[in-house]
C-alpha cells in the first residue's frame, strides 16, 4: 500500500464526513484512512463514527472499526500533533498524509498523480517527503510551495502538512515534538531534512484544499508560533544563517507581504507573482 491517509478529529462534526468522502473519491485505491478520534461527543460526529461501526468488517482490529479503506481508533489525547502521533501507530502504508477535518483533496486524481511522481522518482529505499501546493479556501487563492528547500526555504517558508506525504519511517523514527502547541510539524521536518537526511522533493501537484482559520492561526497562537519559530530555528540554522535571513526579511517587507497575502482581495495577485519568481529562480 503506498498512502496513509490521517484524519484526526475531537467534535468535527460534518467537517469529518466531507473529508472522508474526499479521500474516497480518489481515483486510486492504492490507500487507506486512519480516522483519530479523541473521543468526540457531539452527535453528527458520533452518529459518522457509528455508520461506519455498523459497516465494520469482520476482522476489525482491537479498538477499531474498520469499513474498507477505513479504520476508525478511539482514545483521549492532549492535543492535535498527540493525536498524529498515536495515529503514526496504526499506519501501514508507505506514504503518510495528514488532512486535517475542514480540507480535503483538491481533486479525484491527487493521489494518482502523487503515486506517478513517486515511482518516477525511484529509489525506493531513499527517504523522502513529497509535497505540493495547497489552495486555501479562505483566499480562494493558489499557493505554491517553494520547489527547492534549501536553508532559506527552512527559515521562512515551508509546506504545510496538508501538502506532505512523509515516508512513514520517518515518523516511527522520531514522532512530533509535543513540547511545541503550534510548530511542531515545522519543527519535525526541519528534523527529517538535517538530521535524518530526508529528501524534500516537490510534486507540481495542488494537494489540498485548505480550510485555515484553525488553531494556528488565533490571535494568541500566532504569538506563540513566533515564539516556537526563534526556539526551532535556533536548534537548526547558524547564528549568522538567522541574522541573514532576519535581515533579508526585514529590508523585503516580510510584515507587508504577509497582510497581502492573507487579504482575499489580493492573495491571488500575490501568490501569481510568487509562482513566476519560483519559475525563474529554479
């Protein structure tokens, strides 16, 4: 099996459901769903999780349901990265995605072309993490993602775990830093490229539709993230590499850009300026 598709959830309500069912129109069936409940207890989640407890199989696993692609696991967790965690557990593909309750795929053949630029890829003892783009919901605008992560690209700029397909031994080998709220997916693939030597290799391919909006993204959490960046950064890049970067960001208008960004009236004008300089720059 080549894809792990993750889905983590605590009272998601129809947000769980139409994720799913995104997964399930995939044209390829080269994948499975692991469904992480933390024990939710609001009535549309509770009656999904219930359909899909009477469509069980036969040969459910031990506090599992499972429903074709789908196995569902139940138990409490302190959080959003505790609960990928646990969930790594369970995965026996070779590839693990994330999608988190409100995204979903951005089209049926996502997968199958994720799949064809793996095999085309080769090596199949080699690490890697494959990424792609993502389109957020909120902007209705597309975001590419840097084609090369190089030193830079780790300061300011990487995708998000709703892009990433993660050799799964990454992921048993060190599992995410729970000592980070916010950054702890930033923080574990800064790991898997300098540390364990993964190969960080970009897919042209729009993976998801992004919800945003989320926990992250909250007055206080945007705080905290800044916090959480000075601390990782500092565990992976030079003093001189940080003070770079910082500069470069500080005479680019770094604070401007972001607003431009994030504001609907103009992200799309944004990120089509910021594909032609990906275009000429790799």
């Amino acid at each position: 099996m080549t894809f792990s598709i993750i889905v983590v959830c605590l009272n998601a309500g129809d947000k769980l459901r139409n994720t799913v069912q995104s997964i399930l129109e995939q044209t390829t069936d080269d994948y499975e769903i692991i469904i992480k409940d933390g024990c939710s207890e609001d009535q549309a989640t509770e009656a999904y999780l219930e359909s899909l407890r009477a469509d069980a199989a036969g040969d459910a696993l031990p506090g599992s349901a499972v429903s074709g692609h789908i196995r569902v696991y139940r138990m409490k967790d302190s959080g959003i990265y505790d609960a990928m965690n646990q969930a790594v557990d369970y995965v026996r593909g070779r590839y693990v995605l994330f999608l988190n309750c409100g995204d979903s795929f951005y089209d049926r053949d996502v997968l199958a072309k994720v799949r064809e630029a793996i095999v085309r890829r080769g090596d199949p003892a080699a690490r890697s993490i494959f990424y792609g783009d993502i389109h957020e919901k909120r902007t209705d605008a597309q975001v590419q993602s840097n084609p090369v992560i190089d030193d830079f690209a780790c300061y300011r700029n990487l995708p998000c775990h709703q892009a990433c397909f993660y050799d799964a031994g990454l992921l048993r080998e060190r599992a995410f830093d729970l000592s980070y709220a916010v950054r702890a997916d930033y923080e574990h693939f800064l790991w898997c490229f300098y540390r364990a030597g993964a190969a960080a290799v970009y897919v042209p391919v729009t993976v998801a539709l992004y919800e945003g909006g989320g926990y992250s993204e909250t007055k206080e959490n945007r705080r905290v993230s800044k916090r959480e960046h000075r601390q990782i950064i500092a565990r992976y890049l030079s003093g001189a590499q940080i003070r770079k970067y910082r500069l470069i960001m500080l005479l680019t208008l770094a604070p401007v850009r972001t607003w431009i960004a994030e504001n609907p009236a103009t992200a799309g004008l944004y990120q089509k300026i910021k594909r032609r300089l990906y275009a000429k720059s790799h």
